[in-house]
C-alpha cells in the first residue's frame, strides 16, 4: 500500500432535480420508513442489496447515465419528491414533547451508549444493548425529546462472523469506510474536521467527531483512527469490546470524557446525561472538573449539581459481567486530573469501590461509580430493578432492600424498525393510521380483533415463506464459502418446509442463554422434527464472544445436530446473525424460543419484536417475558423458579419445554377448521399482538424516561444551578455537615401502646425518643417501619410512617410520636428509624444514611 501525499473526497454528481437524494440517504429516518427504503429499491434493486442497504454507498458506485436519466423518471420523481416532502415535514412537525413541556433550542439530554444499532450498513453495536440504544434515538425522534447520542466510531466495528468445516466459530474484521457511510465529518467554519482532546495518561489523544442524523436526533460518534494520533491510539477505536482491559479503559475515557468534550465543542450543552450502561461512567468526572472549574464549585458542591443531571440505567444482573479495572491502572490513567491532590485522587478512586474507605486495593467497578455519582438509576425489566436491588444493596447498608434506590423502566423496541411492512399494511387497513403515529396507545392495538382470521394468517404465510427463501439463499451461501461439495450446497435449496411450524432461536451465544437447551434431549428432539404430520424446523443464528470458547461450543454442538442425515433440513443455523437477519427472523417464525437461566437476563427485546409480526413467545419467565407472559398470549417454561443446581434446572426446564412443544404448542397450530386455519392459534396472536405490542414499544418506553427521570433531572439541575449554583453549594455543605455528626444520631427509646388484645382496625401509638447531637430535627426525618413479623421477628417487607417531633426532651434528644393501623392479621413487627431529609434531595435514601432503633 502507498501512503497518500493529499486526500480529497469524491461525490456522485447528482442532477439538480433529484440532489434530494443526497439529503434523504444520509438521515437514518429511512431506515424505519417503508415507502423511503422502497424508492431506493426502486433506483436499483440490485444495487440497494449488494450494497448492504446503504444508500450512501449506493448512489456513490451509480453509473453515472443512469443518475442523468432520473429527472425523466415521471414515476420516479413522483416518488422522490413525495419522500423528500415527508422528511422535510416530519423534521418540521410539532411533537408529543413540545406540546407537553415547550420547544428547547438545543438538546438537553445526551444518552451515552457503547454502541449504538441503527441499520444494517452501519456496524457500530454487537447485540441488544446497541439495538436498544438504536430504538431509542428513533423514539426519541419520533416523540420530538431534546435528545442528542453519543457514542465511538469503529474502524471495524465488531466481528464478522463464519464457522469452519467443523462447525466451529471463525471471526474477521473488515474495516468500515466511514466515507462511503450515512455518517458526516462535523466541520468548522474553515472546513477543516473539528477536533477534540482527551487527556489519556501520559498524553491527549486527539478524537474526529461524526455526526448521523437519526430523523430529529443527532448521534455524535468519536473516532481516533487518524493521523494526528500515534499508531497505538489510532487502534482505541478500533474494535468494538476489542483488545484488552487496557484498551477498554482507553475507550471508556474517550466516550465519557472524550464525549462530554466533544458536545461542548460543537455548542451542545445538555443539562441530562444518560448513561447506557456503565461504559461512559467517567463522564461524571468531567462534568464534576468543568463545573469546578467554570463555576468555582469544590469537588462536592460540583458533583452535588452533576449528579441531580445524570442517570444510569444498568444491563446486568450478575457482578461478574461488569467492567473493573485494577487500583494501578486507574491511577496511572487519572493522576493527571488531580496533579498537586493525591487525596482527592484516592477519593475519585474510592468513589468505584463497595467499601470506599476500608479496602484501597479494591477494583475500579464503573457501575458501582455511575450508582454513586447518578441521583436516578433504573434496571431495564421490572424483575431486573429487583434484582439489581439486591445486587447493590450493599452500597446502602441498613437499607431494605426494596427501598434501594433503583427504579426500573422495562425495555421497548421501536416497532417501525422491526414489523414487516406486509404486517404495518394490515394495522394501516385495521387499526388506521393512528397506530403508527402512536405505537403505545393501548386503545388503538383493541382494533387488532377485527383484523380478519384469513388476512392474518396469510399475511404471515407470506412473511415465513419469505423466511424459508431467505434461510435458504443464505445458507448456499454459508456452504459455498465453507468449500462445501455441490450436492451439499444444492441440497440446501430445499432446507426447510414454507408450510411448517417454524421456531427462532437468535441472540448472542453467551452460556446462561442455553442455546442448546433442546439438545439436552436428542432423540425426543429428533422424533419431533421428524414428525410428517406435524413438521416442525429450527432457525438458529448468533454469535459466541471471540474469548467464550463454551459459547462457541455451543455453536458446533447445534451444527453437528444439524447435519445428521435425517434431521439437516429441519435445522438450520445461520451464520453472522446481524439486523437483517434479525429482521427476516422476528417477521417470518411462528415461535420464537428462548431460554435463559433466570435470572441472569436482564430484559430481552428480540421477543418483543415477534409480537407485532404476528409471532409467539415460548420462553423461561425472565426479563420482559416475566411480565409480559399470560397463558391466552404466549408459553411460559417453568413458573419462575431459581435454582441453585444448574444441571438440575436444565434437565427439568428441557423436560418442560418439551412438553409444551409436544402436547401444546403443535397440537394448536396444527388444529385446522375445515377453512385451513388455526382459529385458536390465531386467537392467541391477537392476544399478544394486542396486549404486548403497545406495552413493549420504545414509544411507551422513552416516554416514562421523559417523565419519570429526564424531565424530573432538568427541573432538580434548574433549581441547583441558579444563583451561580448556590443551592448546590448549600446542599453540598448540608450534606458534608450531617455526614459528619452522624455517628452521634441514634433511637434512644421505642414504645409502643397496644392493649392487651389487637383486632384489625385497631390502632396504635408508637412514641420514640431520637437523639440527634449537633442536628436538628430540620436535618432528619423519623419514621414507623412496620410490617409482618418471621419466627425470628424480622420484618421483610415494611411500611413507613412519618413520625411527629413533639420537642426536645433534653439537650440534642427529641420526641417523636405517631400511629399505626392494624389491617391485617398475623404476627407484626414495628421499628423506628431516623434518616437524613433535605429538600434537594433526590430521593429518600440520597446520602444513604439510616439509623434503627436496636431491637
């Protein structure tokens, strides 16, 4: 290769008449709009799909005469201008957000994510954390929220998938040219890339911005790969999760602070920061440094005005698949913030421990670092917030678990994105066109019941015949690649049958998702796919992580089951699973199955995306199935037990998968009236269309964001910021001030006045005594915790009941009193509790301080 003396970009030469084109192909608006994707199509259809469904790239390899001859295209031009029309509105078009809280000028809210899964022809996310990221921006577009993305460009994004002759999981990395992308350099005044400089140990690393316009939403994605940097840092982002744990401290700094950085650059100065994970934790810290510096703030008062702005929204729910780096690293990599202040280092060091203070050579844990910095955090299921409350219930000691201040926002998909355009066509005829405008309206969904059995049904023949073509197409494909005989690759043109009941199994091939769950039972597997008159098929697709060698396993063993003579065209596994074809997958099965350990999965959303299509869910009650699942819209495998035995839980949830399958699941779908169609099938479709598609769209979902956490963060950072942030200042010595006297606070007395036989209804007086040393009873708030009583007199679930100060009893000790009903019968426990209060505070465990009284 021959280094260039001078670059220069070459752009396709559009006539005027059609230069709308150009507009239209770089806003991802067109990735979730049918009659967009279509004029494309219509330009050239072979083009659109060798090009990976990249309009940029496409309009870029045109033969020129055929550009020159659009303009005489009556039908063509017809077809532009109606979609150029469209973006114009839609960019231009009032919002549920304006009506609500009034047009902002800039973006208030920036949502940090390591990845971000948009479209096809923009590799930058590995699995469901890019795609939720993705739903969300075009939500958020869609309902007009004053939001702005932030993430890393990737050279080579994460890997390509392809498996050897064995069965056995192969990686490459193909490099992205960003040019040929619906991406676009940010430039300055001079047209020269605007820069920004991250500080990374030793040095700066210099970063180029990219900006995709994703309908109203901007995504601002940051890229090291140039020549302004030294070879190493041009890898920093390289890969997506590539290199070593070095590498990943490297990108984290460039997306948290590297990201803050980057906003300020281009005049974008959001008030609420989301963070997608805890990835790009470390923009706390360059929040917290730019408001010391420009504001004159202390490290507490800046951190108190940062944290009211920022929330975190965990994935996880094992401690183990969280990023930790080593004390070393970290001190080698952030000295530099604190030059002339080791102490303060240690205190940022502290910040990422679960003891801060006992324990120096604790890991950095970045989620234990966003919880603490963050006023708002949430899990991303409802049974996930519980879990994560457990989790982390010990960076609140003392308080009960489901008071841990945790919330949960239930994760959506942006239907748009994900529902086939045969299906959207039927809701259009049915349901109006409301629907589309408002995705979440429950009422609307209702006319899912007079949608016709026959259309419906067709319909989904349509898209699984779709499939079968797809799978088929793709997998002469795969053997070709593989070397394999001609037969071979023959023969797969008749994998599959378009006719017969057809299961999805795709995601990431981590080993608490048990792909291979069905396997466990061979031949009772083997005897259903042989079934003629009952045929049912198996679609498998996803990827093992390049260093999980037991995932990858996992992908042979589902192979070398594939290939048996009588069962390869029932089973199918389909290499380099990625949006498209997710896509044809969640349109085209009829089941889609999924077993995860619970409850080890956090959410899930690739089931969501059935629903709409007219698909069911068959799945262990974890994630979102625990609360979508009712027996008239889907299966469920067990009834949400956890067990401690892993063999003993596979053994017994492949027992009763497969019951379900045999005496359940086929029998209904193979239950015909003397039309030809599943009448009880299709009326358990309607059912989980109807209900679940509106309650697990990203449009219900970034609403409650909106109004549960962004809105609430914009108002609390308004009334910390004002008068040069005095409020800020004041709460931030409040808190320094009853930290401090803490240890003399304590419940010195609890009665409780009861007679001597207690019916329901009954109420009774609690009086306590709380001494509070130098507070004041303005400091705290006391409180009745009381509930049902264990043999051991423990309370686990309590109700709280503010208390009354009734003056002070001597010096620094105060009376309180209050009272109980008595709704229910049984052995009850009472206790009292004292805990900071303060107007600012973000909720009631803020400073996560707690006193009992002693039993």
């Amino acid at each position: 290769m021959i280094r260039s003396v001078e670059t220069f970009r070459v752009q396709p030469a559009l006539p005027d008449p059609v230069k709308g084109l150009v507009e239209i192909a770089y806003n991802l608006h067109w990735a979730w709009r049918k009659e967009t994707v279509e004029l494309f199509r219509r330009l050239d259809r072979e083009a659109w799909e060798t090009s990976g469904h990249n309009p940029v790239l496409m309009l870029g390899t045109m033969d020129q005469q055929r550009l020159d001859r659009l303009p005489d295209d009556d039908g063509f031009m017809a077809h532009l201008e109606r979609v150029h029309h469209y973006l114009q509105d839609y960019l231009k078009a009032e919002t549920w957000y304006e009506k609500q809280y009034g047009k902002p000028a800039s973006p208030l809210v920036a949502y940090f994510s390591m990845e971000f899964g948009l479209t096809d022809c923009l590799p930058i996310y590995s699995g469901g954390l890019g795609i939720l990221a993705g739903d969300h921006l075009k939500s958020a577009s869609e309902l007009g929220v004053p939001l702005a993305g932030v993430g890393l460009m990737y050279r080579q994004g994460y890997f390509q998938q392809y498996l050897n002759e064995d069965g056995w999981q192969q990686e490459f990395y193909p490099d992205n040219d960003f040019y040929n992308l619906p991406v676009r350099l940010e430039t300055g005044a001079d047209g020269a890339p605007v820069t920004v400089a991250v500080p990374m140990a030793d040095r700066e690393v210099l970063c180029r911005i990219w900006r995709a316009d994703v309908g109203r939403v901007p995504l601002y994605l940051l890229d090291t790969g140039f020549s302004a940097n030294s070879p190493a840092d041009r890898t920093i982002t390289l890969q997506l999760y590539g290199g070593d744990q070095e590498t990943r401290i490297q990108q984290e700094i460039v997306l948290g602070i590297g990201g803050m950085r980057a906003l300020r650059q281009l005049g974008v100065c959001p008030t609420v920061c989301h963070m997608n994970e805890g990835h790009s934790g470390f923009l706390a810290l360059e929040r917290i440094l730019y408001r010391r510096e420009t504001l004159g703030l202390s490290n507490w008062e800046a951190s108190e005005l940062t944290g009211c702005g920022t929330l975190f929204t965990t994935h996880t729910p094992v401690p183990a698949g969280i990023d930790e780096f080593p004390p070393d690293l970290m001190a080698r990599y952030f000295k530099r913030f604190f030059p002339e202040d080791p102490e303060t280092l240690e205190s940022f060091l502290s910040w990422g421990r679960r003891h801060r203070r006992t324990k120096p050579d604790e890991p950095f844990n970045m989620a234990i670092m966003a919880l603490r910095f963050a006023d708002f955090a949430n899990g991303v299921s409802r049974l996930h917030g519980r879990v994560s409350r457990k989790m982390w219930q010990v960076l609140w000691p003392g308080v009960p678990e489901e008071e841990v201040p945790i919330d949960h926002v239930t994760n959506g998909v942006h239907i748009h994105s994900w529902i086939s355009s045969d299906m959207a066509g039927l809701f259009d005829r049915y349901l109006g066109p409301g629907w589309a405008q408002q995705p979440a309206d429950q009422e609307l969904w209702a006319g899912v019941d007079g949608i016709p059995d026959e259309e419906l049904w067709r319909t989904h023949e349509r898209r699984r015949e779709r499939l079968v073509a797809f799978t088929r197409r793709r997998l002469r494909e795969q053997l070709q690649r593989r070397g394999a005989p001609s037969t071979e690759v023959e023969a797969a043109g008749g994998a599959l049958n378009h006719e017969a009941l057809t299961i999805g199994f795709a995601r990431r091939f981590a080993t608490y998702k048990r792909a291979t769950l069905l396997l466990e039972d061979e031949a009772r597997l083997s005897e259903l796919l042989r079934d003629e008159e009952r045929p049912l098929q198996i679609i498998f697709a996803g990827k093992a992580h390049p260093r999980d060698d037991e995932g990858k396993n996992f992908i042979r063993q589902i192979i070398a089951f594939a290939r048996k003579d009588t069962i390869r065209r029932r089973v199918v596994f389909l290499e380099n699973y990625d949006m498209n074809v997710a896509r044809y997958m969640v349109q085209g099965v009829d089941v889609w199955l999924n077993t995860p350990r619970r409850p080890l999965e956090a959410s899930g959303t690739s089931g969501m995306k059935v629903c709409a299509n007219g698909g069911l869910n068959l799945s262990i009650l974890d994630g979102w199935w625990d609360e979508g699942y009712a027996p008239a819209r889907g299966w469920s495998i067990g009834l949400g037990e956890e067990f401690g035995d892993w063999k003993q839980q596979d053994a017994l949830e492949s027992r009763s998968l497969f019951h379900i399958l045999e005496s359940e699941l086929l029998p209904l779908f193979y239950e015909r009236g003397a039309d030809g169609l599943p009448r009880r099938w299709l009326a358990k479709v309607k059912a989980s269309m109807r209900e679940l598609s509106p309650a697990f769209s990203a449009d219900r979902m970034v609403r409650e964001y909106t109004e549960r956490f962004y809105v609430p963060a914009l108002e609390r950072w308004r009334r910390m910021e004002v008068d040069n942030a005095q409020p800020a200042r004041d709460f931030a010595a409040w808190r320094v001030r009853v930290t401090g006297a803490w240890d003399e606070v304590r419940v010195t007395g609890v009665q409780v006045e009861k007679p001597a036989e207690i019916q329901v209804g009954t109420e009774l007086r609690v009086t306590a005594e709380a001494h509070l040393g130098q507070l004041t009873p303005a400091d705290v708030s006391v409180e009745i915790y009381t509930g049902s009583a264990n043999s051991e007199e423990q309370i686990g679930s309590g109700a709280v009941t503010a208390m009354v100060e009734q003056g002070e009893s001597q010096p620094g000790a105060w009376s309180y009193s209050g009272t109980i009903a008595c709704t229910d019968t049984g052995l009850r426990g009472v206790s009292v509790r004292i805990m900071p209060h303060h107007e600012m505070m973000a909720g009631t465990h803020d400073l996560g301080l707690v006193r009992w009284a002693d039993a």
